[in-house]
C-alpha cells in the first residue's frame, strides 16, 4: 500500500477536512493526490514531493459524470491508484471542493469550465497601463467575493505607470473597500515583501486577470526561473492598446519559493461568464 508523505501532505494543503472525505471502499487500494495540471483527458497529479505521474479517470467516474465539473481540476484533491506493471494512474474519486472558480464557455453550451479548485487567494490581477479599469476589477471582484477565498488586487507593472501609485491605490481602497490593493514590477520582485507574508505554506493561489498583464512572468519569478530559464512562457502585449494574446493556455499550479502553491491560468476574454462556487455542495460529490 502507498503510503502518502506527510511533508508532501501538509505542503500541498491537505487537512482535516479532505481526510474525512476519503470513502471507505476505495481507502486501500488508492492514495491522495493533486491535480497539477490538466491536459484533454490526462491528468498530471503530484502524489509525494517527488512523486508525479499521469493519470486518466476510472471508468465508474466517468459514467457517472454529466458535466464538465464531474470531472477532476487543476487543485482538486483526487484518489489515485496506480495497477500493477502500469504506469498511468486511475483517479477513482475527486473530494469535495472547497471552492471552485469557473467559467460558462462561450457558445451555446452552458457547460461550465472549471478553473482551478480548493483556493484560498484568488489573486485579481490587472496591469496598470493603458488598459486599466475600474469596472474589469469590479467584475472579478464580485465573483471573487461569493466563493470564500480571499480576494487580493494586484497592479502589475508599476514600472510603466506615469501619475502617483499611491494615489492610484488610495482611490482604489476608497473604491473597493475592505480588500487589500498591492502593486508591484518585473524589475523589482524582490521589494514586493507582501508576496512572501501572503504565499505561506499550505496555502493555494490563484492569478486571474486579463491576458498581458503579467501573471505569468509573476509565477515564474515565485517558481525561481527567470529570462534565461523561463519556465513558463511569456509574451509581449500588442503596443498598440496595451492588450495581451494569450500566452498561457492551460493551467497549472506549483509551489512558490515561499512555500505557498500558486496557479498560473490563461486570460480571460470573455471575464464577464466567470464564477466562483462554493463546493460543499453535493453536486460534486462523485
Ligand atoms: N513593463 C512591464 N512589463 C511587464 C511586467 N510584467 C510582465 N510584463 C510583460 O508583459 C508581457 C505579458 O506578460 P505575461 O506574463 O505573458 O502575461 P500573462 O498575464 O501571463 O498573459 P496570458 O498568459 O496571455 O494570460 C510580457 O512581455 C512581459 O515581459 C512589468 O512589471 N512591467
Ligand atoms: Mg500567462
């Protein structure tokens, strides 16, 4: 039987709540594990600090499932077994969520797309060029405030910004009161010291925010790459309206060099759709 390390455990923000969930039949044969990065029908769960592997859902799960949020994403806590002589993992069970951030998709199908799961922050991510506004923050915000993680604004590229920052924070505090405003620069990561007090360990974030506005260039920095090693990649905005193009297309999540875990996403075109849930819910439940 694996036995899941509690380091590995405590790291990726298990606790008592997704212990008790765990079902009874499926205890002895299957593991937890976190859903790290999601692509078609694989996924790629982290079972142990250096334990990876891919996995696809069991048969059961998948009869069973109607919807798109039937199925595991990026954050969930699922439960894994790995058959013997075989390399591809079978994700028999996703615990209950504790929060799920999603979109509708465009079209004519209601169906929803599950962003990340199980979040404590949910990073409001906006740069502060010639693109910035009030209204984008405004829906983000209330979406981010029905789903009991903790919304943050953050303003990227300080560094291209002409009139007073702290006059800019200030108006934004008076806007949108109670929610803490921070900013910050490519140039200078190192002096953002609120990155560190908020990324603690066992805890998860997510940045949203339109495509361009630096989110990626963020993650990488809080995963330790830089230009010459970029782990994930950037690219630069249209000069013309300061709008980006949709670099990042999947999401993913990794642990920050300040232990908390953190999960790029791709920007949001279509912000208007997007949603967050509350997961206690029994609809999820599998
Ligand atoms: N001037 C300036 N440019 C920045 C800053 N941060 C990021 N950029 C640039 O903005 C561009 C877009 O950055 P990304 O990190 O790819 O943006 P993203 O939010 O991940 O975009 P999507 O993946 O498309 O959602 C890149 O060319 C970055 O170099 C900053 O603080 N200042
Ligand atoms: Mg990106």
């Amino acid at each position: 039987m694996f036995i899941p390390e509690k380091e590995f455990l405590s790291l990726f923000g298990w606790d008592d709540f997704f212990e008790r969930e765990i079902p009874d039949p499926v205890l002895n044969q299957t593991f937890p594990a976190r859903i790290i990065c999601e692509e078609r029908n694989l996924y790629r769960v982290q079972a142990g600090l250096n334990k990876f592997l891919w996995a696809s859902v069991s048969g059961k799960l998948n009869f069973n499932a109607s919807t798109r949020m039937d199925y595991p994403a990026v954050g969930d806590w699922v439960m894994v077994e790995l058959p013997p002589q075989s390399e591809r993992g079978v994700i028999h069970h996703i615990l209950p969520r504790k929060t799920a951030i999603y979109r509708k998709q465009i079209g004519a199908s209601a169906d929803k797309q599950i962003l990340s799961t199980n979040i404590d922050m949910v990073f409001i991510t906006t740069s502060i060029n010639e693109d910035f506004n009030y209204r984008r923050i405004e829906r983000y915000l209330t979406v981010a405030l029905e789903s009991g993680a903790v919304p943050i604004i953050l303003l990227t590229k300080a560094d291209i910004y002409k009139g007073d920052i702290e006059n800019l924070i200030a108006g934004i505090q008076t806007h949108f009161s109670g929610i803490a405003v921070y900013f910050l620069s490519y140039e200078d990561f190192e002096s953002a010291s609120f990155l560190s007090k908020l990324l603690r360990q066992g805890t998860t974030s997510v940045f949203i925010g339109s495509s361009g506005v630096g989110k990626s260039t963020l993650i990488n920095y809080l995963i330790g790459s830089d230009e010459n090693n970029e782990v994930i990649k950037t690219q630069d905005v249209r000069e013309s309206d300061g709008k980006g193009r949709h670099t990042t297309t999947s999401r993913q999540l990794y642990v920050s060099r300040y232990g908390g875990l953190v999960i790029d996403t791709p920007g949001m075109k279509s912000f208007n759709f997007l949603t967050i849930l509350r997961s206690q819910l029994a609809v999820f439940q599998i």
